[in-house]
C-alpha cells in the first residue's frame, strides 16, 4: 500500500534522515567499546545524540514538509 510518488517522499521526508543519523549514532555506541581507551569519547554522548535525532525523527514525522507534492494521497 505505497503512496504513488513514494520514492520523492522518502528522499525529502527528514524523519527519514533523522532515522538514519540515530542508527548510525546507535551503530557508533555499539562500535564504542572496540576502540575504548584509543579515542576520548564522553560516556553516554552517543546514546544521547541518538536519543535527541529519535525525538527529532518523530517531531518531524508529524509535522507538515513543504517541497512534497500530493504526499498525503
């Protein structure tokens, strides 16, 4: 059940960016403790930024995203 111009929407739609910002940041705490002691890294900053792009993703999945035509049909 695609919407006709899905491809357009998920190229422009930024909860979709913020989405992948937050995996990557998910995949760089997993990532973490492999190089632990080589790279100064606060604890927790990963997990932090990951969790404000997940709130970021959701803000912006409500909100309307101009540059998308006939998005809601």
């Amino acid at each position: 059940m695609f919407i006709s111009n899905w491809w357009q929407v998920l190229k422009r739609a930024w909860s979709i960016r913020w989405i992948v910002l937050a995996g990557l940041l998910s995949g760089l705490e997993v990532f973490l403790p492999i190089i632990d002691g080589s790279v100064e890294i606060p604890r927790g900053l990963f997990a932090a930024l990951s969790g404000a792009a997940t709130c970021a993703a959701f803000i912006s999945r409500i909100l309307a995203q101009k540059g998308v035509s006939d998005a809601d049909q």
